[in-house]
C-alpha cells in the first residue's frame, strides 16, 4: 500500500512540497540577483550556497535538541520565520533596495532556520503515518525534498524568464502558507522517547555520530552521498553563474538549465520514489548513478552550447537526485528511532555541507581561469577519491 493512501501523509506530502518548491525558487531568484548586481562567481556562488552552508555546519548540532522539541509546534515556528523572511525578501525588490549585504543577510539568516527544520523535517514523517506505511512515506518524503531543490530552481528560471524577481519572490513566500494549516490540524502518532535522550548535549551529539559510523550501511551511505554532493551536486547550485559565464545567456539560459536539471530530479523522484523497492534493490543502484553523475559532469565543462547543456544537465539531475533519495531511504530505514534525527542529519550536513564547499570552490576557481575548467576537473578528483577510499577503506565491497 501506497502512504499517499494515508489521507494525512497525502496532505502533508503536497503541501510540504509546495513549500519546498517556494524554498529553492527563491534560492534561485536570490543568486540571479546577486549575478545582475556584482557579476562576481565568488559572491554569486557565496549568497546561493548560503542557504545550504547553516544546515551543513549547524545541522548535527541543532538534531540534538530537535529530539526533545514538540515537532507540531517547531514545524509551524519554523514556516512561519521562513514566511517573513520571504516576504521581506519580495518587499526589498518591490522597493529596488536589495544590495550584496541584504541578499547575503538574508539567505544566511533563512539558511538558519533551515538548518533548525531539517532534523524536525526527517523526523516528522514518522510520526505522520503507521509503521507498515513508513517505507513508502520514507520514499515519498526523501522523493519530495531531493526532487524539489532542482525542480523547484526549474520553476524559478521560469518566472524570471518570463515575469520578473519581484513576482518570482513573492510567489516563493506565499508557497509556506498552505503547509501551516495542515501543521496545526492533522493528527501524529506519539513519538518513542527514551532515556538515551536526557543525556548531555555533548554525549547526545557523539552518539549520535557514533552510531553512523558502526552501522557499515549508514556509514557506506554517507560516503556516497559525499560525493555525489562535493563532485557533482555542486555544480547545479551554481547555475546562474553557468548562464551567465559559460553560456552568456540572460535568464532564457538559466531558465532552461534549471528546467531540464529539474526534469531529470523530476524523473528520477517518480522512478524510485513511487516504487517498493527495498533496501537491496535501492543499494544496487547507488553506484552506477554516482558513476554516471561522475562522467556527465565532466563532460558538461566541455559544452558552451546552451541546448546541449541543457541535455546533459537533464542526466546530472536525474543522478544526483537517485542518489539523494536512495542514501536518505536506505538510512531511514536502517537507523533506530532513539538516534533517527541526529543520524538523518549526519545525512543533510554531509549532503548540504559538500555541495555548499564544492560549489564555493567552484566559484572560486571561476574567478582566476575559466570556470568550465573547474567543471571538468572537479568529477575527475572525485572519481579518483572514490576509487581510493573504496579499495582502501571498505576493500572495494560497497553495497555487496
């Protein structure tokens, strides 16, 4: 049976997607303005990444006290927060008062909170819906935020190729109001707290930590998603600076970019997220996705023909997005319940904090030489790294 059955799960699910949807439209929105007022790579890449840098830092940190939290209450907060800021974020451009200092401000400041809903937003699906639908809500939920943060930047170059970032802000701040409602009525299953929970802040977070690298299937996950996130990922997070640089395309260019890349996350969300696939089945797949993702975004630091990006960025979606659903399901399921929303955001700092310093890096190299050449040697490290700690370290037995 299908969680979205669950008439509370199937609620949440879409509402809880649209509101990701408004995040990472004006994640988009943010750095394209950033690009038309400094034309710096650096500072593009800096003010976009600063959304993801928070959550990849903070984020075990804020796990450890996110298990005590009310996860209603924290949830409605949180949206609420992301709300205003949003809002403010539409008023300044509807004022024409956005400089380097507000757009930096404000993303760190909506990366914060962020940073603080990620453990609450790994951990809510299980109290959302029974154990025998937890599987498929897993899937769901994993297919919903890992499909958005590239559909939702294909949205965004839509509104800013054919409206303006004034509309394209504030449609990113109206997306968090249908979730609210849906926060405060829907009824949760009582969470399982244990003892465990009323330890030290410092032994909560270690063990937290600990627990990840006992558990060789959690621990083999999060080497996958790290490169996947430090090698590949980082380069759809710097799209505006791909238009702008590579292509010489306006916001056509970064329109279609993000599109196709939002096709691929799109595909890929429906191929594992709506299937039963097990554990085995998901692991199997791992690989030859990271590969693939691996080889095509070499290959892209060789293109500066905005069509053919295009294809190519539809491939480096689908990948990165298969492994951030597959890795995220596979320690879902294996992670006990007493460790679930400090591992899970192991899971989300490892994720977000590789793709934030891949990008930076990658921005940083575009400000001293081509930043095509930093796309192709970018993958060619992370193949080499992978095949080092996979002999070394795990004797070339991954998922086997």
């Amino acid at each position: 049976m299908n969680a979205l059955s669950n008439r509370s799960f199937s609620l949440y699910f879409f509402s809880n997607t649209v509101s990701l949807f408004g995040l990472w439209i004006q994640k988009i929105g943010v750095g394209w303005l950033t690009w038309e007022i400094t034309e710096s790579t650096f500072w593009t890449s800096f003010v976009t990444l600063a959304l993801m840098a928070p959550a990849g830092v903070l984020g075990p940190f804020f796990a450890v006290f996110a298990e005590n939290w009310n996860m209603r209450v924290a949830s409605v907060i949180l949206k609420i927060l992301m709300f205003l800021i949003g809002i403010l974020i539409w008023f300044l451009q509807y004022l024409d008062q956005h400089t380097l200092f507000t757009l930096a401000f404000l993303s760190v400041l909506q990366g914060l909170l962020s940073a603080c809903y990620h453990p609450v937003r790994l951990v809510f699906v299980s109290i959302v819906v029974p154990k025998n639908l937890l599987s498929s809500a897993v899937g769901l939920n994993s297919a919903s935020f890992n499909g958005s943060r590239v559909v939702g930047p294909a949205f965004a170059g839509g509104l800013i190729a054919f409206f303006n970032l004034e509309v394209t802000f504030l449609i990113a701040a109206l997306t968090y109001l249908p979730l609210i409602p849906v926060l405060i009525y829907m009824p949760l299953r009582t969470r399982i707290k244990k003892e465990v929970l009323q330890g030290n802040f410092f032994h909560r977070f270690l063990e937290g930590g600990k627990f990840a690298l006992r558990t060789p299937i959690i621990l083999k996950s999060l080497f996958v998603v790290f490169v996947s996130a430090f090698f590949v990922r980082g380069m759809l997070e710097i799209q505006p600076t791909i238009a702008g640089e590579i292509l010489k395309q306006g916001s056509f260019g970064l329109s279609l970019i993000t599109t196709t890349a939002g096709i691929g996350a799109l595909l890929a969300s429906i191929w594992i997220g709506f299937r039963n696939s097990n554990k085995s089945k998901i692991e199997t797949k791992l690989v030859s996705m990271l590969m693939l993702g691996l080889i095509i975004s070499c290959i892209i630091g060789f293109i500066s023909e905005v069509y053919t990006m295009a294809i190519f960025f539809t491939v480096v979606g689908f990948t990165t997005t298969a492994v951030g659903i597959g890795t995220q399901t596979i320690i879902q399921l294996e992670v006990e319940e007493v460790y679930r929303a400090r591992v899970l955001t192991w899971w989300s700092s490892i994720s977000f904090g590789s793709l934030t310093v891949g990008g930076i890096i990658l921005g940083f190299v575009g400000e001293f030489t081509p930043l095509s050449n930093g796309l192709i040697i970018m993958p060619i490290i992370g193949y080499f790294i992978f095949k080092l700690i996979l002999y070394f370290k795990f004797k070339n037995n991954l998922f086997n």
